[in-house]
C-alpha cells in the first residue's frame, strides 16, 4: 500500500477501502463461527454498530482542521465504548480506529481516547459480570470466580494491544515521512542540478563565443559608420567581422565536440588556443598537464580561456606567461600578463571572473589573483586544485 503523506485525499480513500474490508471480515468471521446463533438483539446491535462505521467512512477528516480530527477520531471510540456496554465484539474495528487516531491526532490526544476506551471497557465488565457468567456457562465456558480476575486479564491484553498499535502506526508514520523527506531532497537535487547545469551552460557562451560576439558587434559597428567615408576600413572591418563569425562557428562547434567526445588532449587544446592569441603577443608556455577525467580538463580549458580573453581585450597585454602542472596532491594552472591590471577590491559586473570562480569552486580548488591597477605589474592568475576533489567520470 502506497500513498503520500502530503496527499489527505489519498489518505482518506486508503483508509476508507480498509474500513469497508475490516467490516466485511468482521461479519465473515462472526458468521464463521456461528455467532448468528444466539438471540437476535445482540445481532441488531452487532449489525447497527457496524452499520455506523460503515457510514462513517464517507466523513473525510484528514482535508479538515484538527477540531475536525478530533470530532471523529472521538466519535469512532464513543461506538467502541459503546460496543463495549453492550457487550459487541467488534475488536478489528477498534484496533484500526487506533492507527487511524495515530495518523490524525497528536500522540497526547490519542492517549486519552485510549484511557477512556479503558476505562470504559472496565466498567463494562464489571457491571455485566453476572451476565458474562452465564452465558460463558450456557456454552460450557467457565469465568474465574473473582471479577477482579478477569478485569485484570482484560485490562493486561487491552494495554498490551494497544501499545503495539501505537507503536506500528508510530513505525508506518515515521516510514511514510522518511520516504516523503527522500521525495522532496530528490527533487530539491534535481533542481539544483537543473540551475547547476543551467549555470555551466550560461558559462560556456560567455566563454566561448561572449568575447568574440562583442567584438564582432563593435567590428559591424565601424563599417556601419565608415561605410560612406572609407570604404578601405570598411572593407577591413566587415573582413575582421567575416573572420570572427568564423571564429564564432569554430568555437560552437569545439563546444559541442568537447561535451560529445569521450578523450579530450587537454595540453594540445591550450596550445592551439594560444595559437589563436594575437601574433604581436609574446608568449611563454609550459603546459604539462597529466591525463585528467574529461570534464576536469574541459574546466581547466575554460579557465585558461577566460583568462586569455580578458589579458586580451581588458589588460591590453603584450606578454603573458603560462603554466601548468601537476604532482601527487594537485593540479596547478598559473598565469601571468603585463598588462595595466584592474582594482580586485571593484565589484564584478560580468561575468568572466565570476565564471572562473565557479569553475574552481566546483573543482573543489582555490583561486587567487593579484593585480593592481597603479603598480603596473599585470595581473597573476594562480589555480590550485586536489586531485582527489572531483570525480566526473
């Protein structure tokens, strides 16, 4: 039997069809055992109790308020109490009306019901103790002959029963939350694996095409003004806006083939990147990365990227120097330019720096720049990450 917690009408339907079942085998097995025997007002009153439950299995309180709750958890053990007076067995019923209790009411409240329930059932059995004894002779039966006996038999098996109920229903409740808390903490991971992915995405076109998109749109916006003045720069810039549109294809197309492909040479992309870098640069490189799992290298990849793009277009630098390496513990990007640098202290508008910071952060490794706007000492770039931080493949 499965429902949700969270869900009373599925509740309500669930508990209705084992209601409506327990009062069809309590009939069964009073039939059975040939309970029909004996006089016909035990039988009407047998029959008018179960009736009652019957029809209170159309009253749905778990939509309702706790005042709701309580009218009918109170109500169900009023026809146990009276049940009991009249000496009408219907114990299936007040067991499951003890797990329905459990299900509705805090556990204070159904204590109570169950203490009056007890009371009751006492008082019960010593008023109709002398009936109780004849009867049980009738059918050969014999009753100890002190009433106190018998009291204490019942009231020993009440409490016992009774425990047990509160303590199978206290089990499915803390079952039945567990499974609804795995529910809501799966789809919490699901969304944080949605806006996780989303952010990865968001950094992917800033990285790969962001830059080169801009200075296409300023490249189209000289020829745009040049075009009646100087049709020479005009023809330049609409040549440069032609070589960055391919650029801009290349690059999606290097986007696509990194997410699809299984093996991903992590040194020869940084040195084809570089190739790609302005020829009036001056570049130093040592890129000796060992075999890393594919996502851990395409980051990497990203942060060089990033990090080339803005000595290019924001630092103006003409010399950049670049490493990488690893040894037993950790993997070890370095950087630097001599460029103009910026203020780290400044808030951060794009998104360039901050996406490099994610990527670190979600390789479980440490970031530290350094720059300084009048010192003039370009701007270093330093990428710790532990090998055993990440597992992506």
């Amino acid at each position: 039997m499965r429902f949700s917690l969270n869900n009373p009408r599925a509740i309500y339907k669930t508990f209705r069809s084992i209601d409506l079942l327990l009062i069809a085998i309590t009939i069964g097995t009073t039939f059975v055992s040939g309970a029909y025997q004996m006089p016909a007002l035990p039988m009407w009153q047998f029959h008018g109790i179960l009736l009652i439950f019957a029809l209170t299995t159309f009253w749905n309180p778990y939509e309702k308020s706790l005042k709701h709750k309580r009218v009918y958890v109170f109500f169900n053990f009023l026809l146990i109490v009276i049940a009991n007076f009249l000496l009408t067995s219907v114990d299936l019923q007040f067991y499951w009306v003890i797990i329905k209790s459990c299900f509705l009411l805090p556990l204070s409240d159904v204590v109570i019901a169950l203490t009056i329930v007890g009371m009751s059932q006492i008082i019960s059995l010593h008023l109709n103790y002398a009936y109780l004894v004849e009867v049980n002779r009738s059918i050969g039966g014999e009753l100890p002959k002190d009433p106190k006996v018998l009291i204490l038999g019942s009231l020993s098996y009440y409490i016992s029963s009774t425990i047990f109920c509160v303590i199978l229903s206290s089990i499915l409740i803390s079952e039945r939350e567990s499974r609804m808390r795995a529910e809501n903490l799966s789809q919490e991971v699901e969304t944080l694996a949605a806006n996780i992915e989303r952010s990865r995405i968001a950094r992917e076109i800033h990285d790969s095409m962001g830059h080169l998109l801009t200075t296409l749109d300023i490249q189209l916006e000289v020829a745009q003004k040049q075009y009646d003045r100087d049709r020479d720069q005009t023809r330049r810039a609409i040549d440069s806006a032609k070589e960055l549109s391919t650029q801009c294809l290349q690059e999606v197309r290097y986007a696509v083939q990194s997410i699809r492909d299984s093996e991903f040479n992590l040194n020869q992309s940084i040195l084809t990147l570089l190739d790609r870098m302005p020829n009036t640069w001056k570049i130093q490189a040592d890129c000796r990365f060992p075999p890393l799992p594919l996502q851990m290298s395409h980051q990497i990849y990203c942060i060089t990227q990033e990090a080339l793009t803005n000595a290019q277009k924001h630092a103006q630098a003409t010399e950049v120097k670049l490493s990488g390496y690893s040894d037993d513990q950790t993997i070890v990007l370095r950087m630097s330019d001599n460029g103009m640098g910026f203020d780290l202290s400044e808030p951060r508008s794009g998104f360039g720096l901050r996406g490099m910071e994610e990527r670190v952060q979600l390789m479980g490794g440490t970031i530290t720049m350094e720059s300084n706007i009048s010192s003039g000492d370009g701007t270093r770039i330093h990428v710790c990450i532990p090998r055993n931080a990440i597992q992506y493949d």
